[in-house]
C-alpha cells in the first residue's frame, strides 16, 4: 500500500528506543526524511545511522521536550535538515516503574509529577506549537500524540502519569478543530503495555501469578507486539488517513474499548 507521504519530513520525540525508533523506521522505509530526537543521545543516533545505512534519510538531535526553547531549537534543526515539516509524531514520555500511588509521589524532583507533567502532556504542546506553523503554511500536516489505555481507563496507581496522558486527549481534540482548516489532522493512539525493551525486563522479574492477572484484563491475552502501534502511525500520518481526525484509537488487544 503507497501511503502516499514519500518527501515529506517527520519529527519524531521519544526516538531513541522502543516504539518511537520502531516509527522512525517505518517512516523512512516509506521515504519520510525522520528528523529524530531525545535526551538518550548514544541511542539516537544509532537509530539515525541505522535508518541511513539502509539508505533512508534521518538525522539526530538532542531535545529535552519539557523545554520550549530546545523544542524550538529542534524544530528548527529539522527544518535547515530536510525542509519544512510536515509530521509530528509525539513519543516522548517519563513514568517510574513499577508505578506508585499518586499519595506516595511528590512534586518535585527527577520523578516528581510535575516532570512528568512537563515531559508527558506539556512537551507534546511544546512540540505541537513550533511544528505545526510549517504545517499551517503547507496547508498539510499530521499531528499524532502517544497516549495510554491507563489514561483512557484510570488505573489504581501511577495517577500522575495517567493522569497527565489523559490531558494530551482533549488537546488533541482541540488541535483537530483549530487546524482542520489547514488540511491538518490530530490523532491520540493509546497502547495497551507492550512488549518493549524495559517491559520484557520487567516480565521476567515478576512472579507468573502477577503476570497471569495482567493478561487477564486483556481479551486477547497477550500483551503488545511494539510493532502494532507504530503500525497505526503510520496509517495516521499517511494520505490514507485524510479524513480521520480528533479521534483516539487503542491498539491494546481490547484492554479499553468504547463505542
Ligand atoms: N511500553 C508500554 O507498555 C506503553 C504503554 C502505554 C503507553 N505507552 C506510551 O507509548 C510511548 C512509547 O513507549 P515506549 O515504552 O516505547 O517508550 P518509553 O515510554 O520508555 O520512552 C520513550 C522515550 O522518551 C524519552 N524521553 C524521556 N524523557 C524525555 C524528555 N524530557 N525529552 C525527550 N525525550 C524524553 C526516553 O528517553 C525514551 O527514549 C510512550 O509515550 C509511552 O508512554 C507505552
């Protein structure tokens, strides 16, 4: 299937490992020029090499998204790299694992929620705020923020995580009216717990009772391939998905559904 976005220029945050370098794959392998960034440099930029190996266009950049000025710094490097951006895909995130409950967290420090909320909910403002202008003057964009099933669902603990990925549903929702007239399009894709480096560690340390009560909150008892969410992405961020906006989609084997 020609997702029809060849040429265009992706910024991804987030990208360094997991799902985020999955996305970044996918979108150069569809000709996307990915312009990648996180605060785990060594990583990035083997994510940007590899992708350049096989004869994609990537590049690395550093970028802490809780800061607006290395957001803007980033969108900027991106731009003089490859061109004007067109796609934004929201990875980054910051959670403690195995997650407290919100009453034994506190405000302040690496950990405290309000990083989280700055990481989580205002990186992805950040971000949106300098990338979509090029968007706006393209009159093109694709704009698709990483949530959770737990912020769809709640969960008993890691409130201030859940809690601050729930915010990114209802910008979402905000960005979809205010930049529709643009030709850009804002979508939340939510996973379910997936298989990703740090969770299969987390697997193996857990009892088998613990891990058996997990699947069973998800009908298809499995956890998530990391493939199947990027898989949706790129569909989002595709000319295939012109007329699908404002909308959050699970991709959680039914862990949270809703008509
Ligand atoms: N893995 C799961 O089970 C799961 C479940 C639900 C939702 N999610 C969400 O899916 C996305 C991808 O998850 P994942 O497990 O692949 O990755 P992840 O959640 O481990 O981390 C994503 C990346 O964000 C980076 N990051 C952290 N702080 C940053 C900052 N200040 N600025 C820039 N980058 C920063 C990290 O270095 C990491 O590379 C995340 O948004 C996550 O919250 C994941």
């Amino acid at each position: 299937m020609d997702l029809g976005i060849a040429g265009k220029v992706a910024v991804i945050t987030g990208a360094s490992l997991g799902m985020g370098r999955i996305v970044a794959g996918m979108l150069a392998d569809e000709g996307v020029s990915v312009a990648i960034s996180d605060i785990k440099d060594d990583a990035g930029e083997r994510v940007a090499s590899e992708i350049r190996d096989r004869g994609g266009k990537a590049a690395y950049f550093h970028c802490d998204v809780a800061d607006f000025d290395s957001t803007a710094k980033f969108v900027a490097d991106a731009r003089r790299e490859f061109g004007p951006v067109g796609i934004l895909v929201n990875v980054a995130s910051l959670y403690v694992q195995p997650s407290p409950r919100f009453m034994d967290t506190r405000p302040d420090g690496p950990t405290g929620w309000r990083r989280i909320i700055e990481v989580c909910l205002l990186g992805a403002y950040n971000m949106t705020y300098h990338a979509a202008r090029d968007m706006i003057e393209q009159k093109w964009g694709r704009l698709v923020y990483f949530a959770s099933d737990g912020a769809r669902s709640g969960e008993p603990d890691g409130g201030d995580h859940y809690g601050a990925k729930s915010g990114l549903l209802g910008f979402n929702m905000c960005m979809a009216r205010e930049l529709a007239r643009h030709n850009i399009t804002a979508n939340v894709v939510s996973p379910g717990f997936t298989l990703t480096e740090h969770n299969v560690e987390l697997v193996k340390k857990l009892p088998p009772d613990v891990v058996e009560k997990m699947l069973r909150r998800y009908p298809m008892r499995k956890f998530g391939d990391p493939i199947e969410v990027p898989n949706l992405v790129s569909f989002l961020v595709s000319e295939k998905a012109r007329y699908l906006t404002g909308q959050t989609i699970s991709v959680s084997g039914g862990y949270f559904m809703s008509s």
